[in-house]
C-alpha cells in the first residue's frame, strides 16, 4: 500500500478507535445495522434520467475525480421491473424509492427478488487476518496491519476500512487486477477501476462515459470490445455478452463459409442477418448481434462511421437478456440499460466475489453459489449501481469475513 493511502488508513483509524464502543471481539453487534449500499459521500450526481450526457465522468484522461461523475440513481431504466433504484438511507442499508422494485413476503420491498435487510451477527474473523484480506483483495498485496489496529472487525467497519483503499489519486491495484480479469484485452485497466475510487463512480459511468472515446460508450467501446477477433458483429456482442451477463455463446460450428461478398450499398449488418437467417443460426445469434450491431458505428480503431459501404449504418435493435428485454438506438442506450438489470448486476457480483475468494484465499467460496450472490447484486441495484456500494456488499459479505 502506498504512503498516501495508509496515511489516510491511519487517520481512518484514529476516528474509528475512538468510537468503536465495548463490543466481544470477533463478534459483530446485533444492533449494528451494516449501511452497505450507502455511499461515503453524501454529494449527489445527476440523476441518469435527466442528464443529457449519462456518461459524465472525468475531466482528465478518461479517469473520474473524487466527488465528480453523475449518479444514477433514482432513474429507472429497466424494463420489466428490473430499473435502477435510489440510494439507500446512509446507516440503514436498506434501500428507499427503488424503481422497479416489487413487494416481497409480508409487503416489505424487493429487489432482484430480494428483500433487502441487515445481515444477522455471525462469528467473523479476526481484525488482522480481515485487514490482510483487504490487503491482498483491493490492494493487491499483503500489507502487515497498521499500528494501533485496534478496531472490532464488524461489517460496518469493514466496509470503511475497505473504501480507505480505494480512496486516492490513483486506482487501487487490486481493481486493477480485477478489471483486467473482467474485461480481458482491455489495455487501460487502471482508467477503468478508478471509476471504482471516484466517490460517486457508478455503473452506468462505466458503460456510458464518453471521456475515454470520442462518442465512445465506456468500457463498451474499449478496444478488446472493438477489436474482438472474428466476425466483427457477433464476436463484440458475445463479448459483452459474456463479461456483462454471463452468457457462454456457443463456438461458431466449423467449416462455415464466409460472408458473402457485399453488394454495392450492402451494410455489413444487412450481409450477416441473411447468413444467419435460418433459425439454427438465430438461436445463437440472437444472444450476441443485437448487441454487436449497436456498437457498428464504431471501427476498430474506434473511429466514428456514418456511413457503411455507403450507406447508413443502422445501430438499433432490441435484446432480450435473462429476465429482461431493452430496445436501444445506439451503444449508449444499451450501456445505460444494462447498468440497471439485475442479470448485470448478479453478473459482475459474481466475478467481483470470486476475483476476492482467489486473491484473499477466503476460505469459504460462496461465488457460484446464487443464494450468496443474489443480496450482494440486489443491493448494487438498489444503490443506484454505486461502485462503492459493490465492494463493500463484497467485503461485508459472510463469505469475505468468516474465519
């Protein structure tokens, strides 16, 4: 950890000793109701449904500053139930006004199909076996405790020790080493994980921003999406496909012939959906192009087409996803429609908790379990897909800090 991010740990835990109160050691308080999709700072974004640019995020080189970037939160934007909600109540965490929120047993609020509540007390490890965890999740190493650690290892606590590392100038190594893994080929994983140090990084800056590429879409237009090899429509939407909702598509069968050759003012677009036509073909397809063809104005180099073989390119479509269907206009549309859908969530929860499960060693993996992923993805969503909120449901999970 470098000097400026364990000189703010000190400081951190300077207030938090002070006001840890007579708790058993290794044993969270039953009245301690963990505010896990609370956001650290209490300066509100711009909500995504009356911004003219979703994507607002950073004003240098792509990358966020603390404080900056526009929230989502309090827009709905998925369809069928499935919208982004509002933060919740700082202390609480329990979500408030979650759009597209259903009603769960005994009229309490779902999200996700999860009531969200405070987690029951539980036997948790011990203060330095989590600070090393921490260490070796976000990081990126083992780092000794700080001196004077003295503080109880609640969920609470754990949670702001967690944003201590993540708080800084730069991004924190171990979201550097988790991009990289979840976004393979991107060649600016640091650009990308600090949208998870910015105070308000959300989600939707992630798939929207347009600070990074001219009329870019986040990590949507990024050159491992735009540069996918194979067949440039479908290999970009499996892409997506794959590191956003955990979709494995098919491999292409062998020996099929290539596209035809273009006739004169055919769009690429218009050449793969006659190849594909029949329906052994959709079947497959559909899981992938609707989302490839939405990013066809862009090249690989990321350049800004208007025009395919001389005619418009037409970057519309609708997808329908596990539980959910959107219908967009452009890449844009599609970043900030998924930003709000619980299979996106439930997606990149996943891979979150199993990049800390491989990095810390934790000693009881609950990723490929549903039941353990499903309240970590309902809160995100109720966070207003707060990047913050993220690790801290992460890091407060049983699964982080059982002994």
């Amino acid at each position: 950890m470098n000097g400026y991010r364990l000189a703010w740990v000190a400081g951190t835990l300077g207030i938090l000793v002070g006001c840890s109160g007579k708790y058993d050691v290794g044993l969270e308080p039953s009245s301690s109701a963990g505010s896990s999709g609370a956001k650290p700072d209490s300066s509100s974004g711009s909500g995504a449904g009356g911004a003219s640019d979703a994507g607002a995020a950073p004003s240098t080189a792509g990358s966020p500053t603390a404080g900056g970037g526009s929230s989502v939160g309090g827009s709905g934007t998925g369809v069928g139930g499935n919208g982004v909600g509002s933060s919740g109540v700082a202390g609480s965490g329990m979500p408030i006004g979650v759009a597209g929120a259903s009603t769960g047993t005994a009229g309490a609020p779902s999200t996700c199909g999860v009531v969200i509540t405070p987690p029951p007390p539980i036997k948790l490890a011990s203060s330095e076996v989590v600070w090393r965890r921490l260490s070796l999740f976000l990081g990126g190493a083992a780092s000794n405790p700080p001196l004077g650690l003295q503080v109880i290892t609640d969920r609470e606590t754990v949670g702001t020790l967690a944003m201590t590392f993540l708080y800084g100038p730069k991004s924190a190594p171990g979201v550097d080493r988790f991009v990289a893994s979840w976004w393979p080929g991107t060649p600016i994983a640091p650009t990308w994980a600090s949208y998870f140090s910015a105070k308000d990084g959300t989600l939707s800056q992630l798939l929207t921003t347009s600070a990074v590429l001219n009329r870019g879409s986040g990590m949507l237009t990024d050159e491992a999406v735009l540069k996918a090899p194979g067949l440039r429509i479908s290999t970009r939407g499996a892409f997506i496909a794959q590191h956003l909702l955990c979709i494995s598509v098919p491999p292409a069968p062998p020996g099929l012939p290539p596209l035809s050759a273009a006739q004169p003012g055919e769009t690429r677009r218009q050449r793969l959906e006659a190849a594909i036509a029949a329906p052994a073909c959709a079947s497959c397809h559909n899981l992938m192009d609707p989302l490839g063809d939405s990013l066809e104005h862009f090249d690989t180099a990321g350049s800004y087409d208007n025009l395919d073989n001389g005619s418009p390119i037409d970057s519309s479509g609708d997808f329908q996803g596990n539980g959910f269907e959107i219908t967009f206009d452009n890449a844009n549309q599609v970043g900030l429609a998924l930003a709000g859908q619980c299979a996106v969530a439930q997606c990149v929860a996943q891979q979150m908790l199993a990049d800390a499960e491989t990095s810390a060693k934790l000693p009881k993996p609950g990723s490929t379990n549903p039941a353990v992923v499903a309240p970590i993805a309902a809160a995100f969503i109720a966070s207003g897909g707060d990047l913050h909120a993220l690790v801290r449901q992460i890091v407060q999970s049983d699964t982080f800090l059982s002994p």
